[in-house]
C-alpha cells in the first residue's frame, strides 16, 4: 500500500480537528532488546503478543474510550506509519505527525508540540508511548481527565509516577513532595528532584523515606507551555521547532535539532518547581525485555498459546506459534524462535539481548531488518 498520508513538507496548518485533550501516540524505535521478533520491519509494539493484536492496538483501543479515531493522532515514521495505518484504518491520515528521522524523545516532543501549536497552542496534549500497556484501560482515561485539568489550570508540566519498593536498575526516580489537592481520587505531587538512575545511594535513600518513585513519562502540557520550556532550556531545540511552525519545512529543520532526552529539559522543570506528578492509578507495564514479556504472560494465562509441554521444570517461555515445543529438565529460560533465529537465554539476563544486536549491527545486519 503506498503512503499517501502526511509528507516532510505539508504545512501544520492543514491539520485541524475540534476536540479537547490530543493524545498522541508515540511510536518510535525498533525494540532491540526484543530481538528476534522485533525488527525494524516489524518493531514491537506492533508485534501480535495479544491474541492477535499488539501494544499499539491496545492503547489505540483503550483511547477509544474517550475519544473518537478523529480526535487520536499518531507520531511515528514513514514506514511505521503504513503499519500503524494497517492495525488502525480508522484514524485519519491527516493525524499522523512524521518524523523524518530519528532524534530521540527530546525533539520528537518538541515536533508534537509544534505541529499541535498550529492547531490550538493552549489546548494540553498527552504522549501515549506505544510500547507499554495500561490496565485497567478506564483508569487510564482517568489519570488523561486530571492530567488535562492540572495542565490546563497550572501550565505545569504533567508527567506519571508509580511506587517502587525497591531499587530498580536502569529507570529514573522522582523525588516527591507536597501532595496536590485535586478533584478525582487520583495522588498528585510536587516534585523536589529529579533522581538520574545512576545515583543509586540518593535513589536507595529516597526509597526508605518512601518519596521516591518510578519516572513513567506520560507527558502532558501545553504546544505554547511546552515549547516555552523548550526556549529556556534548550534553545538549540526551539529554533528549528518554530522555524518549522514558521513555514512547515519538517525536513529542513527537523534535522537541525541535536539529539538529546527529553529529560535535558524536564530535570530542569522538576527541580524549579516547574511540573507535577500523577501516581498512575493503573497498572504500568513495560514490556522492554523478553523479561518483562515473559512475567506478563506467566501471570495472564488469557494470553498463552497451548504450544508447549513443560516436564520436570517451571518458569520456562516460549514464543513460537508455529511448532509444538517440549522441554524437560529445564527452568527458567527463555526460547525464541523465528524463520531465520533462535534466542535463547537465562532468566533475569534478557537485557544482554543488545549485546547480540550489537554484534549484528557490525557483522549481519539482514538479521535486524
């Protein structure tokens, strides 16, 4: 099918909807500690992992418990887009933002923000990343109502939180403090700081005092707030951004934006006083490793396929839908199996699945395509 959407080149201001809250689906990157399954053909969140539909279909879903496919947008790339556009026919084409190359979160939240600008610059939007999943779907919904509300009320930067009794590797914390009077039966907090991952005894302490939580990026702002932020703190950002809202040249000036985290500019919001926090009142699941995927259909039997017999061992995953696999004597390990791969890996180890993508990308690159 030939992608006949949104171009580099189309002007923002052909994109107008009449609608509250925009949430924006962010589909991004590749997955690569999903390999096999995930590919940049095929990237994980628009993988089958649930009775046939993928984390994008999920949180598109879940979406359409507020909001019409009209009033949904989709932030990706060219090619992603055609796939999005296959497992969401009913969003139009017009609402998909594309991003000609990739630059990481901090200039692709800047892109969202400058493309809804043109629309209504003080109507606050969310970013849906599109590769975790959100239960229950109507407290998800929740959690966007308040987040609506404290943007629109406080000009504050809104992002979520979620409870950690112990030190997680590899995930920022949020130091938080005063709580937040608010309308819904939802916690919200100030934040005192902002808690990279490698300050461990900071984050460990933290925890102890029960302040510290789970960053879980749920951005929500104003296109103006946000892009004003961008101004202050990284200007290198908000020029090509505005150049873009300017005259609608994507291609020209999406590239001018250095690559960086979002976090260069929300560190900054967190520690001035400049942003609240929502502890999610759904449960956040990140499927980020074969781990994480691993424990989730582990504990959701809905979701498991009747392929595999398990003696003598537990706590063993398979993914492969195409062949009876057995295994004996074994535990705790992880097998996936595709046309032109097989993983195989112990238990709490998925994360070093980069390596071999890393060796790959040097030495057998057809293996990531």
């Amino acid at each position: 099918m030939a992608w006949s959407g949104v171009t580099n080149n189309d002007s923002p201001l052909k994109f107008l909807l009449s609608s509250s809250m925009k949430p924006v689906i962010m589909c991004g990157g590749i997955g690569t500690k999903m390999w096999p399954l995930s590919r940049q053909a095929m990237p994980k969140h628009f993988l089958p992992f649930f009775n046939g539909q993928s984390l994008f279909q999920k949180n598109y879903q879940a979406l359409l418990l507020k909001f019409s496919p009209q009033q949904i947008f989709v932030q990706t790339n060219v090619q992603q887009a055609k796939i999005a556009q296959q497992q969401a026919p009913d969003i139009p084409l017009k609402n998909y933002f594309i991003e000609p190359e990739m630059r990481n979160q901090g200039p692709a939240s800047g892109f969202t923000a400058a493309m809804l600008y043109q629309q209504d610059p003080n109507e606050p939007f969310i970013l849906v990343q599109a590769d975790t999943l959100r239960l229950p779907a109507s407290r998800f919904v929740d959690m966007i109502d308040l987040a609506d509300d404290l943007a629109q009320k406080t000009n504050k930067y809104v992002t979520g939180i979620f409870k950690s009794n112990r030190l997680v590797d590899g995930v920022d914390y949020l130091e938080v403090g005063k709580s937040v009077n608010n309308n819904f039966d939802i916690n919200v907090f100030e934040v005192n700081h902002y808690l990279d991952r490698s300050q461990r005894s900071k984050i460990a302490s933290s925890l102890q005092q029960g302040t510290a939580f789970i960053h879980s990026n749920h951005t929500c702002m104003t296109p103006r707030s946000l892009l004003n932020m961008y101004k202050q703190y990284r200007p290198d950002w908000y020029q090509p951004l505005m150049k873009i809202i300017e005259t609608g040249q994507v291609a020209k000036y999406y590239s001018q934006m250095p690559k960086g985290a979002i976090e260069e500019v929300t560190k900054n919001l967190y520690e001035n006083g400049q942003s609240l926090v929502i502890e999610l009142p759904f449960e956040w699941i990140d499927f980020g490793t074969w781990d994480s995927v691993a424990d989730f259909y582990q504990r959701d039997k809905s979701y498991q396929s009747g392929n595999h017999i398990q003696i003598d061992g537990s706590g063993n995953y398979i993914q492969n839908p195409h062949k009876l696999v057995a295994t004996i004597g074994v535990s705790d390990l992880i097998v996936v199996d595709t046309d032109d791969a097989l993983l195989i890996v112990k238990k709490g180890q998925s994360r070093q699945v980069s390596q071999v993508v890393d060796y790959l990308k040097d030495n057998q690159t057809n293996r990531l395509r």
